[in-house]
C-alpha cells in the first residue's frame, strides 16, 4: 500500500529509493515534473538528468491513480539501456507495493490499467488508443523521428518532459528549448559539485577530469565542449555536421559476420587536381524491425577504392562494374556523382548496359523548404542514420574516411534552409575534399532512392 508520507518527494527519494544525495538544481527540476507541465531540459553529459528525470516520472505516476506513463528515446537500443533501464530499476526497488514488470511488453502496471509503456521510436502504432492522464518522457530527445512530436500532441498530455544533449541546434529537441509553452533548464557539469569541489560528492556523476579531458582534445571553443559540457547548443555558424562524439557513437570494433541482405555501390569521381575517385560498397543487415512494409537495416561500409584524379572514365567504369559483379550488386543500386565530369561516368556505364542512377549534387533537395539542395539533404540523411543507429563504421578500417567526416561544416541560407559548406571553403580552411564521405553518402543513396522511403527524389535530381 502506498501511504501519503511515501508519495512525499524528498521521502521517496530518500526512503523509497535509497537517494542520499541530488544536486540542489536536480532537486528542483524533480519538483517542478511533479507539478506537470512541459520541460525542456538540455544538459551535459554525466550531470544527471536521466536518473533524476526517472525518480520523478515514477512518484509523478504514482500520485496519479489514472495515469500512464510513456517513455521513448532516440533508439530502442538507448531506451533499453537509458531512462527505461532506470524506471525498471526504480521499480524494483518498490516491488513490494504489487506492480508488475512484464519484459516482453516492456510494460508495468498495477493491475488496474495503471501502467507505464515503453515505446519503440520505430512504433507509432504503439501510442494509438491510449487516453486518460498521459505522461510522456522522451530521452536523448536530438534524434527522436518526427512523429513522436506528431503522435504526442494527439495525446493532450499533462506532463511532457524532453531531455537531450544540445549538440546541434536543429530537430525537435531544438524547437521545445525555443518553445514558449515550455520551461526549459540547461545543466552544465561546470555547475555541478563535483566538478566545482573536485571531489565525489554524487557517486557516478561528472567529474572535473571528465571536463579537463574533454576539453584538451576538442577545445574549450568547440561544438563538443558547448554541448558535452556546458550544456549549450552550438553556435550554428560553425557546426559540424558529423561531431566527434557521433563518429564515436557509429565505430564498432565487431564486424557482423552474418550475410549481407543486400548491397549498394556509390562513386565519387574527382573532378581533377589532388581530389581522388572513390568507391564505396556498403551491405546491409536485416535489424528483425518492420516498419510499415520497409524492413529495417543496418548498412555497414565494406570497402572503399580509391583512385588517383589522373585516372580515365572507361577506367573507372571498368573497375565500378567488376566490383558490382564480385557483390551481386543490381545496376540499380548503383548511383555516381553525375556533376561535371561524372555525367561522361554515368553515360559510359549505361554503355555498357549498366542502367546506373546519376545524381547531381546541386539540384534542389526533395524537402525544399529544409534544405538548400540535394547535397545538403543527402548528407543530413546520412547523419541522421548514424544517430539512429543504422549505419556502423568498422573501426581501423576507414580512417581516412573518418578524417574526412568531423570537418564538413553546415551553416543557413538567408531563408533559414541547411547548406552544407562548399568544397571551395574547406579548401581555403586547408581542407581536403571529403571524396570518401561523398562516394558513401552515394552508396546511402542508392539502397534509399529506389523504395521512395527516406528519399523521394524527381525531376532532376536523379537521371
């Protein structure tokens, strides 16, 4: 049975769940969730938020005989191992009071349709029907698909609570901290008392070498440090597009051994001087999720071949059609560069009876109103399958390829759409040409055009 005194904050923290100690800004955050409301919370890493926003979710949950409670996040992998990992454990630790924790459905309930749900990113289907008090929690809120913030609003909730690391201002994470009709809380861990004490005073949590570490390998000016530990989104002007911290997250140091459900080939053909022509073949792993009629998969790089500028069009034909038959790979499922130089590519394969699909990168994007061409959509679709997951980088293996990411830069047209900066620009910053990025962002293409799903290309963007 739940008594009165146990549905006190400061007693269930303390009591319930065995809390000794919170951050005095951590305090109040709970205080104000249990009031209801939107909140915004944009914080660095280690000062928190995930572990306070669960303490309170639940005795919010509890205080409320008609309420459910859902919980999301970016991934299904990071709810699993995130604020859903925390709720369970909470959970536990009142086990006595009768609720019930069903694994399969990531569901528990009291028995008396008062439940808290774990919702897959990739479900939409999950939220229908559900009425009554809602509590939404939503985590890593920076890569969450658009139709959470859709589905949500269809619920009326009474308590909606958004929590991310601010790394880039852009998304739905973004649009809740310009949010009026939200409250919002940046934490940085140069707040917190173990980074001002320099000593452990919330075990786990941030520590002062955590933010020294930090900021002798990217710079106390960097996008990394802003958002990691300040807590901040980035200035815009000088963002890039792949951060360190998202390379990291998309390295793996083991390779899937199981077969390829398919394969996809993109070439970058250099348009001369110290550019080079690139290759890329990419394979993909079925993931055993569904969406609607589209099986969802992992793409992992398998190699790339790179070529010197000098080399002739016939030649790289020749080389892009023999590794297309060593795969199996289906012409189409092929896609070149066809700017400048590349349409003699795309012409000489179709010589060839290889029907090829040829992109030209300065065409206007799809979503016309977001992004200032198809290049910049292209590359932002390739971030955006790193965030979630689904594109992995075998770690040792593409180097290159990874040096060739961090410094591509993005920044705004005048009209607000997302431009990616020219190869011109990094070239006066030292830069070289992100060839490799390119021929991969191809190969992306090429397994994504043809089902209409994440690109819905016409006109003249492809040929």
């Amino acid at each position: 049975m739940i008594t009165k005194k146990l549905l006190d904050w400061k007693i269930f923290a303390r009591f319930a769940l065995g809390r000794t100690v919170y951050w005095s800004k951590m305090d109040q955050l709970a205080q104000d969730i249990l009031r209801g409301g939107r909140f915004s919370i944009a914080g660095a890493n280690g000062v928190g938020k995930s572990i306070t926003i669960s303490d309170a979710a639940l005795l919010w949950w509890l205080r409320k005989p008609d309420a459910k409670l859902l919980v999301t996040s970016s991934s299904w992998t990071q709810l699993q191992h995130g604020l859903w990992s925390y709720i369970r454990q909470n959970v536990t630790r009142i086990n006595h009071l009768g609720f019930e924790i069903d694994h399969g459905a990531e569901k528990i309930t009291d028995g008396q349709g008062h439940f808290i749900l774990a919702i897959s990113p990739r479900k939409p289907e999950n939220l229908a029907g559900i009425h009554g008090n809602v509590g939404v929690i939503v985590d890593e809120g920076s890569g969450v698909p658009e139709w959470v913030e859709e589905s949500m609003e269809g619920l009326q909730p009474s308590l909606v609570v958004i929590s991310y690391n601010p790394l880039v201002p852009l998304g739905f994470a973004h649009q809740t901290f310009q949010d009026p009709d939200y409250k919002h809380y940046t934490f940085s861990a140069l707040d917190h008392p173990n980074v001002r004490l320099n000593k452990e005073v919330i075990p786990g949590a941030v520590m002062r070498k955590d933010v020294e570490r930090i900021a002798r390998r990217f710079g106390t000016e960097s996008a990394v440090y802003v958002a990691r530990v300040l807590g901040q989104f980035p200035d815009s002007s000088t963002l890039s597009v792949f951060p360190p911290s998202l390379i990291a997250l998309s390295l793996t140091h083991i390779v899937p051994d199981e077969p390829r459900t398919r394969y996809a080939i993109g070439v970058d053909l250099a348009q001369g001087g110290s550019n080079d022509t690139v290759i890329t073949l990419v394979g993909t792993l079925s993931k055993g999720i569904t969406l609607p009629g589209i099986p969802l998969e992992q793409i992992i790089p398998e190699k790339q071949i790179i070529l010197k500028s000098s080399i002739s069009i016939a030649d790289v034909a020749k080389r892009t059609i023999e590794l297309a038959q060593s795969y199996r790979v289906d012409p189409k499922k092929i896609c070149v560069d066809a700017t400048g130089m590349g349409i003699g590519l795309k012409q000489k394969l179709r010589e060839e009876k290889w029907f090829v699909t040829g992109v030209n990168f300065a065409s206007k994007a799809r979503n016309k109103e977001k992004y200032a061409n198809i290049r910049a959509e292209m590359t932002f679709k390739l971030r955006e399958k790193m965030e979630q997951g689904l594109l992995v980088i075998p770690a040792g293996k593409f180097d290159e390829l990874i040096s060739q990411m961090n410094p591509i830069q993005y920044g705004y047209e005048k009209d607000g759409r997302l431009k990616i900066e020219s190869k011109v620009s990094m070239k006066s910053r030292g830069v070289k040409s992100p060839d490799r990025v390119d021929s991969l962002m191809l190969a992306v293409f090429a397994l994504e055009a043809r089902r209409n799903f994440i690109f819905e290309v016409e006109g003249p963007v492809i040929s």
